[in-house]
C-alpha cells in the first residue's frame, strides 16, 4: 500500500510522528508475523523541501511527484492557537498548492485521510461536501459554520466517507491510521494496537466539555447559563428561549447551527457533564446525583451515562480513581 503523509508548515508533531510510528509498526510487524503482506510504504511529501513543526522541528519532505497515484494520502493537523489563526492559514499559498494536489490525487482515484485540525484542509477542498465527517470537537462550531454543506458527527472518533476517512482530535491521529491498518488487515491492525498500547475509539464524546463548544457563539453561551441553572427543574424548551428573550424556532436553528443538536440534547450533555464529575466526588449515590441533574430515578441517569458515554456508573468511577 503506497501511502503519502502530507505534511504542511506548522504540522501537529505528535499527529504526524503517531502516524509514522503506526505505519512503521505494521510494516514491521507484518514482515515478521504475516510473511510481509501487507506492507506500507510511507512517503512525507509535501510542497515545501522542509518543513518547520509547531514545536519547530525541521522535517525532510519529499517533492511530490505530478504522477503520482498512491493508494492513500494523510493530512495531518496543522496547529493553530484560535479558529481565526487556523482560517487564516487556511489561505497560505502552501496550503491552496497542497489542495490542488489532494484534488488531483482524489480524481485519480486515492483515497483521502485527514485528522483533527487536518480535516479543515480537506473540507476547504470541497471534497467533504455532502460527506460524513468529523473534525476535533473543540472546532466543531466553527466547521459547521464554514463548511454548511459537510455532515459533521463530532460525537464520533472516526468516520469514513466516499472519499476516504476522517478521524477526530489530537489522538485521532492515531486512530485515523489504526483505521487503514484495518482495512488492509483487521489481525494486522489488532496486533499494533496492542504493541502501541492503543485501540481504535469509536467516540468523542467522553472528552467533549461543552462549556468549550458555549463559547462559539453569545446565544449558545447564554443557553447554557440558563441550562446550567435550571438543571434539576428539566428542560422547557419555551422556558429557555423566553428567557433568552427569543424564539423557540430562533434557539433551535441556533444549536443546530452551532453545535449540530437541539436544545434538549445539549442540556442533556450538560446533565451528564454534571453527573459526571459528582460521580467523581465522594458522598453522592446515584439516586441522589439523579435527583440533583433533574432525573427521576437512578436507573433513568445510568442509561443516559451508557448512551452518551458508552460507559456505566462503576466504570466512570472507575476511570477516575
């Protein structure tokens, strides 16, 4: 499997090394367990002959090859401290280059991977467009607002596509090529996670704050004050948007927009965000944290916990311990 990691000025360090470490485990690996089927051959290519990390290490890139086809071509993360300096680098002459490229690639028939803040590269392309996808949840808000057209599922680590894949936040990386390891070998990709110490994760949403996503957006933030407020009393959707001193229709375009879900479902993430960290203190038994996020009982509380998060009560008290 012929691989291209294209590697942009300021890339994640960690996102690009877990990448290469994956792919050179599996090449290893394979050689020794699998008879050398199959084998990855990674190139960092990318349109710059050295390329300077966010931590500032210099990379040695390889010049892309006009002809070139590979069966795969990553992006990597490029860091950025806020959205506007990320769309800003959105329009570097490297970056434009790097997409005419990926545009080249994907018509010729590769397939296109991209990872946390890479993800913006890609759907900048158009690629995305009325593809599922993900991104890193910190950024959800402001992909949803810059590419409409892209079906976002921030919820989810890893979301394949008709064009290739997309994997979420900063460890995502890893996961992202865990996942091509898993569609050349599921045995393959199997052993390297458990050389690597590491699993492919279906979800996000155990490390999404929402307070985070609020902060995209001043009715989002006065929503979740309220919400925050009012947890024990349940949601009324009338209730919220008039003391927001709006519509209800205006306050449930407004969440979808923002963070690609009602208004209730949010308050229910505030609830098990809540949940959550009483669970973590000492004291509090589960009927009572029930009472305290506005739930009837404890058997209630524990099938959200199980939705949301794909954990139970003792496994979250459990993690924290």
């Amino acid at each position: 499997m012929q691989i291209i990691v294209l590697a942009l000025e300021g890339v994640f360090d960690t996102g690009l090394s877990v990448i290469l470490d994956a792919f050179a485990t599996a090449t290893s690996l394979s050689a020794q367990l699998f008879g050398g089927t199959p084998r990855f051959d990674v190139t960092t290519a990318g349109v710059r002959r050295k390329v300077r990390t966010a931590q500032g290490l210099t990379v040695p890139i390889q010049a892309i090859k006009p002809a070139s086809k590979p069966d795969w071509v990553i992006v990597p993360a490029v860091i950025a401290g806020s959205p506007a300096e990320l769309f800003a680098k959105l329009e570097r002459p490297d970056v434009r280059e790097a997409q005419s490229h990926l545009l080249k690639w994907s018509a010729k028939g590769s397939r296109i991977g991209a990872a946390c803040m890479g993800t913006f590269v890609l759907a900048e392309t158009g690629l995305l467009d009325r593809q599922e996808a993900t991104t890193t949840w910190s950024l959800a808000p402001f992909f949803r607002q810059r590419f409409p057209h892209v079906q976002l599922d921030d919820s989810r680590m890893v979301v394949p596509c008709d064009i290739g894949v997309t994997a979420g936040s900063a460890m995502g990386h890893l996961d992202l090529a865990l996942w091509i390891i898993r569609q050349a070998s599921p045995e393959l990709a199997h052993t390297v996670s458990r050389y690597l110490t590491a699993d492919l994760r279906s979800s996000q949403a155990p490390f999404i704050i929402p307070n985070h996503l609020a902060q995209a957006d001043p009715m989002i933030r006065s929503f979740e004050r309220w919400a925050r407020q009012n947890l024990k009393d349940g949601f009324s959707l009338q209730n919220a948007s008039k003391a927001l001193a709006t519509s209800a229709r205006t306050l449930q375009r407004r969440c979808d927009a923002i963070l690609g879900k009602s208004p209730l479902a949010y308050f229910q993430d505030l609830r098990v965000e809540h949940a959550q960290s009483l669970l973590h203190g000492e004291g509090h038994d589960v009927e009572a944290i029930a009472a305290e996020v506005g739930y009837a009982d404890g058997a209630t509380l524990r099938t959200l916990l199980r939705n949301r998060l794909g954990r139970g009560v003792r496994e979250i008290r459990a993690g924290f311990e």
